[in-house]
C-alpha cells in the first residue's frame, strides 16, 4: 500500500526513537486512564463505568500492536496508525459515555493533538486534528437527532460533590495537565540541548573559518614570491644574460612566463576569494570610463588566449557616461570571466566584451559573449559556487579550480552590481553584469563593514 509522503516519513528510521518514545507515554497515559476508571467504578460515578475499563483496555492492546511492529520491524506503518487512530476513536466514545458535548473529558483531546505536534509531523497532526472534528460533529450529530441515547455527566451537578469524585476530578485535572506540560518540558530540553551543541559547532567553524583565512593569506603570500622569480629568470634567460637563446627557447620563456602569470592569477583568486568571504576587500569607489576600462581589460587579457585560435573584440556603444564603482574590482570581474571564456572556448570560438547602456537608462551592462560550450540549465546556480565547475568532465577536460566565478560573485555583491547568464549547451554563453551609474547604498554598507576585518586576516 502507498501512503502519503508524510505519514511513509513516520518509519524512517530516523524517526524510530520518537515512535519508540510514543509507545511507552502511550502505556503511561493508558495506565493513568485506566486508574481514573477504576477510580469511577469503585466509586460508582457513572452507569457506563465499565464501558470505561474496555475502552482503556482496547487502548492497551493497540499499544501492546504498535510496539510488536517496531520490534519485529513489520507493519510498523499499519500499527502505528492503528494505535494513533484508536486514540482517537476511543477518546470520543468515552466523551460520549461521560455526557457528551457536556463530557469533563473533552480537554483530553489536547493532550492528543499536542503528543501527536511533538512525535510526528504537521501532516499527521492536521489529519489526526480532522478526524477529531470529524469524530466528534458525528458524536453531537447523533445525539441531537436521538441516534445516540444521551449519557449522564458524571457526578451530581448542583449537588455536594462526593469524596469519590472529589478524588476523581483532582487526578483527572492532574492527568490533563501533566502530560502536556511533560511532553513540553521534554521538548523544551531536547532544543536546549541542540541549541548548546549548535552554538559549539557554530564556534568551531567560525575558529576553522579564522584558521583557514589565515593559512590562504600567510600560503599566497608565500607563493608570490617564487612565481615572481619565475617570470624574471624567465625573462632573463630570453634576453641573453646567461648566454645565446635560439628563436625556440625564447618561445619556451614566454610560455614559462605565460604559465607563472597563470599561476599567480589563480594564487591571486584564492586570496581575494578568501577576502572576500571575510568582508575584508575593501571598495574604493570613484568616476570610471567605460570605453577605457573595457579596451584597458581586453587587452590586458589577450596573453588568455595563448597559442588558441580565438578572436576576442571589444565593443562600447559611443558616448557612454562614466559610472560610480571601483575601478580594480570590476576590472578583476572582467578579467574573471573573459579567462572563464578563453578557457571553455574551443579553437577556432570568438569573444566579445560589449558594453552599452541599460534600456532604462540607470545603468551600464557589461557582457562578455563567447561561443564556448555553453552551460547546462541545472548547473547555472552551482558555477558561482567555489571550486565547482558545470560538471565533472568539463572539469577534467579544460581544467581550472572553479575560483574565477564565485570571485566574480563575490565582487559584484560588494559593488552592488547585478550578474546575469544566458546559455545554451554547445553554442555559447553570455555573462551579463548591470553597473548603476550611481554607487549605491548597499555596498557602501558593505564598505563600511570592510573597515573591521576579523582578526588575523591579512592582506598577504
């Protein structure tokens, strides 16, 4: 049989101890029931006190089924609902038989809703809820229309009540009250108690987080400086010092050179990636030239390309405004994704960096388009994550940390610009970052918080 998602919930076994915890508060609140129908037998409350005794008994052995079920491990589901079901069902006819919508026991339906709120899920407990208004209208139904003989209230109403049901009615308020406020109380430590363990986790990840900052800053700090003797060797031995140099071994320093400038890019997307995630960039806003800054990155970026086919352009739509931003981090947002477009380019792809003004006039768009291999629609949100890339055999196949994205998602939050993609798999993408002409309030704000870096954060 297929049952609704949240009822199939209940056996999961990560939910076995809370079904474990119901069966025994289930014989617990039985036993208390069942005294309270000793209690009106012996003292003759009702006509209908044998009634009470089966009915409590019934309960018994629901109970006595559900707990089978999870000990065996078979038909938990159709015990368990059995048992939750005969709550119910016996709970109304042991109202009916003490008076019905007059019945003392009426409040005894919270203390099923309210276990069933704190041993299940919201969907158990609105049907479970539903059946008890369900249940009850019935009840009501019947007696007003003479379906159902009426039933007496227990004890004498206007008379001395009698020490009996004076006994009686303190236990039974005891009952109705207790179990509630001992299901809270239990509740209320269990979320103590996460809340303590969640603070300690939180402490120790804000402590790793502290560590980790600390070792990318002191780690690229010290990778500078060998990457930096490897592009001067490199243009030492071409320019002769160490003796003659063919036309190959020239093209061989370049290469070397081209290669250490890789490297200490992506030295440099650690380090700012890691900045960035502390709040610790700090934005310089000033008046940029559009035309410039785009003409500035293309060629600043053209070395990408390397020895692969690629046609990379620059077009500014004329007479643009300047804009209010920092000029180094949107640059560095360029520069970020016209790599990612030389790299997932194939030979003989072109590039473009485009920049024109927004149709409602209120800001500039930047786009880099490229006829690379495009983007799958699934994995569009999880590029600008660190370290992921669109899948795994891009990432085998064109290399890359997946660094370059999530700087570049970063970097547009602290300038309060918007990024945008537009791809389709196998005939390119189209990464789109609106620039306000004006430096808006929610990057100041971001500055402003950029002043206080946590400790042991440097700038490497």
């Amino acid at each position: 049989m297929r049952y609704p998602t949240f009822v199939a919930e209940m056996a999961a076994p990560a939910n076995r101890p809370k079904l474990w915890f119901g069966i025994w508060s289930g014989f617990a609140i039985a036993i208390g029931f069942g005294v309270l129908a000793a209690a009106a037998a012996f003292f003759d409350l009702t006509p209908w006190r044998w009634a009470y005794v089966g009915l409590v008994s019934i309960k018994l052995l629901t109970n006595a089924l559900a707990w089978w079920g999870l000990v065996k491990d078979r038909l938990v589901m159709e015990t368990q609902g059995l048992n939750t079901t005969a709550d119910v069902v016996l709970l109304t006819a042991a109202i009916y038989f003490t008076g019905g919508p007059y019945s003392p026991l009426l409040a005894t339906y919270v203390i099923v809703i309210a276990v069933l709120s704190l041993l299940s899920n919201l969907g158990v407990t609105v049907l479970m809820a539903g059946l008890v208004v369900i249940l009850y209208s019935a009840m009501v139904i019947g007696m007003a229309t003479g379906l159902l003989p009426p039933t007496p209230v227990p004890g004498a109403p206007g008379a001395i009540p009698s020490a009996g049901y004076v006994v009686t009615a303190i236990v039974y308020c005891a009952l109705v009250v207790g179990v509630p406020a001992w299901f809270s109380a239990a509740t209320l430590r269990m979320l103590r108690a996460k809340e303590v363990a969640l603070e300690a986790r939180t402490s120790d990840l804000i402590n790793a987080n502290t560590q980790r900052s600390q070792f990318v800053a002191s780690m690229t700090h010290e990778l500078r400086t060998p990457i930096h003797g490897v592009q001067g060797l490199a243009d030492v031995i071409a320019a002769g010092v160490y003796g003659p140099v063919t036309d190959k071994q020239k093209e061989a320093c370049a290469s070397i050179k081209r290669s250490a400038q890789s490297l200490l890019g992506l030295v440099d997307d650690v380090l700012n990636l890691a900045r960035a995630e502390a709040n610790r960039i700090e934005a310089r806003p000033s008046a940029i030239d559009v035309t410039e800054l785009v003409e500035r990155v293309t060629a600043s970026v053209s070395w990408m390309v390397g020895t692969k086919h690629i046609a990379l352009a620059a077009e500014v739509q004329p007479g643009l405004p300047f804009v209010q931003s920092d000029p180094r981090w949107l640059a560095h947002v360029l520069v970020n994704l016209v790599s990612n477009a030389v790299k997932f380019t194939p030979e003989g792809g072109t590039i473009a960096v485009r920049a024109r003004e927004a149709p409602d006039g209120q800001a500039v768009i930047l786009d880099v388009i490229d006829s690379g291999i495009g983007i799958a629609r699934e994995d569009r949100a999880r590029i600008f994550e660190p370290f992921l890339q669109g899948d795994a055999s891009d990432e085998k196949g064109y290399g890359g940390v997946g660094l370059g994205l999530a700087l570049v998602a970063r970097l547009t939050d602290l300038l309060a610009c918007k990024v945008e993609l537009e791809s389709e798999v196998s005939k390119g993408s189209t990464f789109r970052v609106i620039v306000p002409y004006q430096w808006h309030g929610r990057a100041v704000s971001r500055l402003m918080r950029a002043v206080t870096p946590p400790p042991g954060v440097t700038d490497g």
